[in-house]
C-alpha cells in the first residue's frame, strides 16, 4: 500500500473498495440465506401451525386422536426447543450433528436449514394467532354448510388470516437477515465473517465492522420500506363511501 489512509472514514472506504469483492459475496450469500430460509420457514410454521391450531374433541376417532395428539406433541416439542435456544448454538448443534451422523453438510446449506427451523418455530406462533384473530362464527358457518375442516381453513380462514401475519413475516425476514451474522460459526461467509476477514489484514476490525453496518442498514432500510408498500397495497383503498352513507345522501 503506497498511500496509508489517515483517520477512520479514510480507512473505511479503502477497506471497502479495497476488499469489495469479499464485502459483495457476503451480501449475496446473506440474502440468499435469509430469503430462502424465510420462505420455507414460513411454509413451515404454517403447517405447524394449522397442526397446533387443530381441534381433537370427544368426537374424534381413535386414529385421528393418536395420529394427531403425536404431530402436535411433536410440534409442541419443537417449537419449544427452537424458541428457548440461542440461533448460534442451534446452528453448532445442526452443522456438527449431521455431519458426524455422516451427511457431508456443507456450511450454507446447514445455515439455511437452521434459519428455516428457527423461523418455522417463530411463525408457527404468529400462524395460530392469525388463525385465532379470525371470528370463530366464520369457521362454523362454514362447517354448518357442510365444508370440511381443512376447507374452510384453507379457503375462508388462511386467506383472511394471512393478511395479519404477513407484518410479522416481514419482521421476521429483517430479523433473520441481522441473524445471519450468527451462522459464522460454522463457516458460512455471510457479512459478518467476510468483514472479519477484510479487518485482519489491516488488523482495522472496527473500519471494516463499520462498512458491514452501513451495508446491513440500507438492506434492512430497503426491505422494510418495500413491506410497508406491500402492507397498504394489501389493506386496500381507505377513501371509500359505504353503500348505506350513499343511498341516505341522494334520497
């Protein structure tokens, strides 16, 4: 290096073009990580869930009491686990348990499947309380018309109820992209990891932890204004005249 940068905002944006490919790879693979481990843990925390939110009466046959009571232990077990543990010890636990039961994991796959459990568990809790945010009478009308329980929950409940967890499923995605830092620990080179290999060559850990901050803050800063788009476009028009207020105002 001919010319050594004086003071900190020098040294930030030398390390920042200096090592922009490694800063750019980071940022892809924490997207990747983020987005896909969302989608899929969302699918899955609505099937958990629907599971949890199923109703097992007196009435239920002995199959369906056996088979249903074990899938929502199961789920009541898995939630509980991926809720009350640390992300970075779930990821420690899942990279290293599979790959001594011999499944050659490598680091970002591993780092998708621990924020798809993670996440699953999250949603899963979000899921039944969007499913219970929907008045009850929708459900029984819709029994008492002869529907079957799986079609009214995915015809007339899922539908409404989606509109009240989708603010939740955006936090979730914010959250899960800061969480990514985490997945270091088993080698996936999101941000935080490619920031650490770009502050030690200078040993300028602080300028290089900064660039990762500015980087981590325009992702989310852009993602939760487009969710917020997202949300209005979805509520719909507030600007309306209720059919009742037009009929009075022209008699």
């Amino acid at each position: 290096m001919t010319n050594t940068p004086n003071g900190i905002l020098e040294w930030i944006w030398f390390i920042a073009t200096e090592y922009s490919d490694l800063f750019i790879t980071g940022t892809l693979i924490t997207l990747l990580v983020s987005v896909v481990g969302t989608i899929i843990g969302f699918i899955l925390g609505f099937v958990v869930g629907i599971v949890e939110d199923t109703k097992i009466t007196k009435d239920s046959s002995l199959p369906k009491k056996i088979i249903m009571g074990f899938f929502k232990g199961l789920c009541k077990i898995y939630v509980e686990i991926f809720r009350d543990t640390p992300m970075i010890v779930q990821a420690m636990i899942v990279y290293f348990a599979l790959r001594q039961a011999g499944a050659m994991i490598t680091p970002i796959p591993a780092g998708i499947l621990v924020t798809v459990l993670n996440t699953g568990a999250y949603m899963s809790e979000t899921v039944r309380a969007g499913i219970k945010s929907i008045d009850a009478g929708q459900r029984e009308g819709a029994l008492a018309l002869g529907m079957s329980p799986i079609s009214a929950m995915v015809t007339i409940i899922l539908p409404q109820a989606f509109k009240n967890i989708v603010p939740e499923m955006a936090n979730m995605f914010l959250t899960n992209l800061k969480m990514t830092s985490v997945l270091n620990v088993i080698g996936v080179k999101e941000l935080f990891l490619q920031a650490k290999t770009a502050g030690g060559t200078y040993y300028k850990y602080l300028e290089s932890y900064l660039v990762i901050a500015i980087i981590y803050f325009v992702l989310c800063f852009l993602f939760s204004r487009i969710f917020l788009l997202i949300e209005k476009k979805m509520a719909g028009k507030k600007e309306y005249t209720l059919a009742v207020e037009y009929m009075d105002n022209n008699e």
